[in-house]
C-alpha cells in the first residue's frame, strides 16, 4: 500500500504542476507531448518530488518522454540507493 501511496502521491505533484487533475492523467503517457507541457513544468515537478522523497533523480533516467510511471520508477531506484 506504500508504493501505491507514493505512487498517488507522484502523479498529485506532477498533475498540480502542470495544471492538471490528477484523475486526467495515464500512468504510461508522454506528459510532454500528451499534455503539451515543456520541461520547464516536469522539472519543477520533479523538483518537489526530490525534496519530499530526499532524492536525486538523474533526468537521463526519465528519457525523452517522462511519464509519471518513469518518474515513479527513478524515485524507487534512488530510494533503494539510498538504503
């Protein structure tokens, strides 16, 4: 339930950053092209995401096309690096 939890909470940040609802957004979509946002918008978002879950993410781990699964993912693998 803390995955899904964190989970929740991942999509919630990116959505309020982009101006979004969070029940608007798919787990697996490019929030670039799919939401016509810039990087600008997913940057401050992982910016938040970062603080909140004391983490680096690399943007090399979220690819060309970030999606909130993506971003989920990187969150997790840095948390474990951390452990």
């Amino acid at each position: 339930m803390v995955e899904q939890d964190r989970f929740s909470e991942i999509r919630a940040i990116v959505a309020h950053a982009l101006g979004l609802a969070p029940a608007d957004m798919a787990d697996d979509v490019d929030l670039l092209t799919t939401f016509a946002s810039s990087w600008r918008e997913v940057g401050a978002a992982i910016s938040k995401i970062e603080e909140k879950y004391d983490v680096t993410i690399p943007i090399e781990e979220l690819g060309a096309a970030p999606t909130i699964q993506s971003i989920y993912r990187a969150v997790e693998r840095q948390a474990k690096r951390l452990d």
